[in-house]
C-alpha cells in the first residue's frame, strides 16, 4: 500500500485533486464532485488526530463515506507523533475503508499555527519528520503531506521535502504561497518544478488552478495538481476542455448536492451548509438575484427543491443554454 500514490500515476498520467478545504469538503460535497469526475482524488477537510483519539464520535461521524468518494484521503493535524501513530490506528480500520492519511502542515490560520500545528511545522522540521516516521511505523497506509513554499520565506523548501520523504511520506504537496501569504498574491510554482528535481516521490502543485485545463498548464514536469477554489459551485471544473454546463445541467447539480447533504448533515447543519453552496452554482446565470435571497435563506429541502424546480419552469426554454458562456442574457429572458 506505501507505493499507492506512484501505482495510481503508472494508471492514470497526471493526478488531479479536490484540495482539502475545511468547513467545505464534506461528504456531500464530495459525492457532487465526483458525480460529475469520477477520476480525480479526494482529501477530506482536516480533522484532529487528538479528537479522533479522544472522541466516542468523531470517528464513525467523518471517516464513513459512500464508494462514490473513494479512494478517499482523510487529512489530519496535531503536534506530536504519537498522537498521530494513535489516530492512524483508528483510521485504518477496516470498517471505514480509507485509502490513505494526509498529514496538514500548509494550514496557515492563527490559531491553527500558535498551536504548534499546521504550517508551523515548517519551522519545527524535527517534528515535522518525526510525525511522518511515527505514522508510517503505525500503519500500512500511504502517508502524504501537504505543505507550502515556507513558513515566511525563510526555510529551505528544498531540504524539508527531502526529510519528508526521508521519514516516509510517499507523496507531496505544495501549495505555491507561504503560510505568512495565507492566501494573498498569486501562487508560484517557481520552487516547487526545483523540489522535483531532488526528490523520488510524486509531487503535486496547489493554489490559483481555476480548471482542469490551467492546471494541466501549469503542472509542467510535476505528477499532478489539486482544484480548491475553482470547485465551488462548479464540479466541471475537473473536466477537460473548459467544460461550461448547461442550466439544466447546473439545477441539477444543485439538487444533488442538496439531497446528499440532507442525507448526511443534521436540519440545522443542512440549512447553513446548502445556503453557501447554492448561489455559487448559478454565479454565471443572468438573473440568480431574483433568487439570491430566497437561496441563502432556505430553510429545508422541500424549499430548496421548489425553488430549482420554480427556475426550471420560469426559464425552460433555456435549459440547454450554457450560462457560462453568456448563451442566456437578460434581453432574451425579457423577451421571451
């Protein structure tokens, strides 16, 4: 199982990821994803391994999944090793059929990095490595990490992917800002194509990739990329060719990411779950502000579903138009 990631480039070329985002990943949105790209790599939004080993819950609440989202990566954090080695034990249980441990050390928010975790380890590569060997000695599956360029300019990039792989992690992300940037700038792959020079491992690019096609730009001699951002409201974006759907195409969406987060969250987690992911959809549709409010503030599926289905009426004639591709403007839909 160690040589998963490197079995799966022989299979399939380049490699392409839904990046782990927390508080957006979750199963439904996954399963939208992959409805729509079976082909691509899922890593879960990031868990603690201290909760995991301390929960009654959180186990069986996150790491059970449909098939549709496998082979599925469960990304957690912590600081120290053995917890970690713990926290696999309970992973790769049978029963929950995960196909691999992602270990966080990109995240960049404050809390995340005064606590030791996250892209802290970038200054703290001791640890750094200790977390990837404890973990490999704990189980039998692939380890990977996901890091950034450096903590704020002043780590060796070079180095610290080369004790990562030391230490057995068997493949490895960076996300193309520091975690000083967070988010701010443009990623920049630069010192990530010079990594691949001085490591055996596959290595995997992140940040600013919109689609499928950009990323396919700029992966160059890389083994693949991960979509983050580019995916909301938008599962076509793992597609080749700048694939833009139809209005049909997108209500229908719409309505199976609805369903499956009724069938996974909680009422209340539902309704403020769904709310974020449905304006998104129709971000390129000419007249989503006649909907805006009712979409944000929905308080059920039945709602939800009544409110697709009141578009796919309004506007049938133009359910094979491609909002994308500015195929519904205004002046038709007052003409019409």
């Amino acid at each position: 199982m160690k040589d998963f990631w490197k079995k799966q480039i022989e299979k399939q070329g380049k490699l392409v990821f839904l990046a782990p985002m927390d508080g957006y990943w979750d199963s439904a949105y996954r399963q939208s994803m992959k409805r729509v790209a079976p082909d691509i790599f899922c890593i879960s939004e990031f868990y603690s391994a201290d909760g995991l080993v301390h929960s009654k819950f959180l186990g069986d609440a996150v790491l059970p999944h449909t098939p549709i989202e496998d082979p599925l990566i469960i990304q957690i954090f912590w600081k120290d090793p053995e917890m970690f080695a713990r926290a696999a034990k309970i992973i790769e249980n049978p029963k929950y059929n995960i196909a691999g441990i992602d270990v966080n050390m990109w995240c960049p928010a404050k809390k995340v990095v005064k606590s030791g975790h996250g892209s802290s380890l970038l200054i703290n590569e001791d640890t750094a490595f200790q977390i990837v060997e404890s973990l490999n000695k704990a189980t039998k599956l692939p380890i990977s990490v996901k890091t950034r360029l450096s903590f704020d300019g002043n780590q060796d990039l070079i180095k610290f992917a080369k004790g990562l792989e030391n230490a057995g992690c068997s493949l490895l992300t960076v996300h193309g800002r520091t975690a000083k940037q967070a988010y701010t700038w443009h990623a920049d792959f630069t010192n990530i194509r010079e990594v691949k020079k001085h490591i055996q491992i596959p290595l995997i690019c992140n940040g600013d990739i919109k689609n499928f096609d950009d990323g396919m730009q700029k992966v160059w001699d890389l083994d693949g990329f991960m979509i983050g951002r580019g995916s909301f409201g938008n599962p076509w974006a793992f597609l080749k060719g700048s694939y833009q759907p139809t209005l049909a195409e997108i209500l229908e969406a719409m309505e199976f990411h609805a369903l499956k987060l009724v069938e996974t969250k909680w009422e209340k987690k539902w309704n403020l779950e769904i709310r974020k992911h449905l304006v998104q959809y129709l971000r390129h549709f000419p007249w989503v502000k006649a909907y805006r409010k009712r979409l944000v503030t929905t308080e059920s599926f039945d709602n939800t579903s009544s409110i697709i289905t009141e578009i796919r009426t309004d506007f049938h004639d133009f359910l094979q138009k491609r909002p994308g591709l500015n195929e519904i403007e205004q002046e038709d839909l007052e003409n019409s």
